[in-house]
C-alpha cells in the first residue's frame, strides 16, 4: 500500500499581512494596482518579491533585469541569511520609524530599506569573488538610491536608515546589528591608506543626520552620536558624543538608543 504525501506549504505570518495589506492598499487606491501586483502580490514568498524588486529597481539599459533577477534568485538560494537579514531589516524599520505605518511600505517606497537589500547581494557577490559584479550594483545603488555602501564592507542585521539620502560607507566598515542611522551619514577614511582604514560600528549604535565617523575607530556598542558630529576618536559603550571634533557629553541615556530613536540631549550634556 502506497502512503499518500501532502505538500505542505510553509505558514509566513510576516508575508501573509504584507499580502494582506498589499490587498487593502489596491482596494484604497485601484491606480496603484499595477504596482502593488507586480511588487507583491504576483509571489509567493517574501524572497520572490524582494528579488523582483531589486532587480527592477537596479536595471539598467547596460543590465536587464531578468539577468539581475537570476543573480538574486542565485544570492538568496545559497545564502539563506540574506531573507534572514532582509526580514530583521524589515522589522527594525516598522518598529523606529514613526512614518512607517504597515511592512509593506519599506518594499514598494523606502529606499533605505531598498538599498540595504542591494548591498547584501553586492557583498554576496563579493564574498564568491564576482567583483566586478559587486561593483555594478554598488554603482546602480548609489545612482539609484544615492546611497553608496562599497560591497565589501560588513554590515549586520536589523539596519534601520530613516531618509536615507548620502549615505556612505567604506569598504573596510563594519556595522554590527541593530544599527539606526539617518540621511548624510559618512562611514569613511581620513586619507589615502588602502588597509584597513574605516570605523567599525558596535551593536545597537545610533548614528544622528550628517554624522561623520572617519578612520579605523571603534564606536562602543549602544552608544549615540549626535547629529552634525565628526567622530575621529574611538567612542567607548553607551556614550554620547557631539560636536567638532565629537567629544563625549554624556551617557547614552538608554540601554537601546537605536531602537528609542532618542536623539535629544539630556540637560546636563
């Protein structure tokens, strides 16, 4: 006797109310039809949709998006932590930014949210040597989005980049999880060393508008930079630090700063 096999299909909470909402934004507004089918409701999976949207978003006349799509699809089927990060990035979006109102804003409208799911397939492709690939969506990205994040740098999970305009960061940087930073950030050098020359950014940092982090300087885990600052020396753990050059003023005022989105200074500092 034959035993009978069902296929069972996997239960996705979060894709099932990004679909949900897909459908109630088409019903709200019929003309965003086209779109909202095209981006998320003509697939199956949150994989699917992210790779029909980086590809659409990146092609170009020099690069078709059906050969970019089969670069994603590739990216996604060997790394399985790339959805991973893309849904923690997903989450650390809806929770800190007071604009986002349903998941599926950040896939179809925010470009911070975009971009970071381009870069991890550009680091992808740079960790398998593709470089020159690397590179192509490095340089879509940054014309894109006008966020230009180098493939080679590290960057964690659960990255939150509110407005996201000139964003830069090199390719030695390292971000580590939980991160929130806002539009002009420069994770950068100070000069012309080709080794290892950029800041690597502890857990849970919040980074203010317009900060710059320049050379191979540690920012302590949950430590808060204020906006406008220029950080050249190493920041020790949940401090703040403001100014030109940034000086520390202060405790960081929470254990998770860049999940508060607390950017106000407390009187004493």
């Amino acid at each position: 006797m034959f035993e009978t096999r069902t296929r069972v299909t996997p239960v996705d909470p979060v894709w099932d109310r990004i679909t949900a909402e897909a459908q109630a934004a088409v019903e709200d507004e019929p003309l965003m039809g086209g779109l909202v089918h095209a981006c998320i409701l003509h697939h199956k999976s949150l994989k699917r949709a992210l790779s029909y949207r980086i590809s659409a978003k990146l092609c170009s006349n020099e690069m078709s998006m059906m050969v970019l799509r089969e670069i994603v699809d590739e990216a996604y089927a060997d790394d399985h932590g790339l959805i991973e990060a893309a849904r923690a990035d997903l989450n650390a979006v809806y929770e800190r930014d007071p604009a986002c109102h349903r998941l599926l804003q950040p896939i179809l409208y925010f470009k911070g949210y975009q971009a970071m799911q381009a870069y991890r397939v550009a680091h992808w492709l740079w960790r398998k040597g593709r470089y020159d690939l690397a590179y192509f969506f490095q340089m879509r990205s940054s014309e894109i989005f006008g966020i230009d994040i180098h493939p080679a740098a590290k960057i964690g999970k659960g990255i939150m980049i509110d407005h996201a305009h000139s964003i830069v960061i090199g390719e030695t940087a390292v971000v580590g999880d939980n991160v929130s930073m806002l539009h002009s950030v420069t994770l950068g050098g100070t000069g012309k060393e080709e080794e290892d020359r950029h800041p690597k950014i502890g857990d849970g940092v919040l980074i203010g508008a317009g900060a710059k982090v320049l050379g191979n300087i540690e920012i302590g885990h949950c430590s808060r930079i204020a906006a406008g600052s220029v950080v050249l020396q190493a920041v020790p753990p949940c401090k703040t630090v403001a100014g030109i050059p940034a000086k520390i003023v202060g405790d960081s005022g929470c254990d998770q700063p860049a999940i508060s989105m607390d950017h106000m200074l407390g009187k004493d500092q």
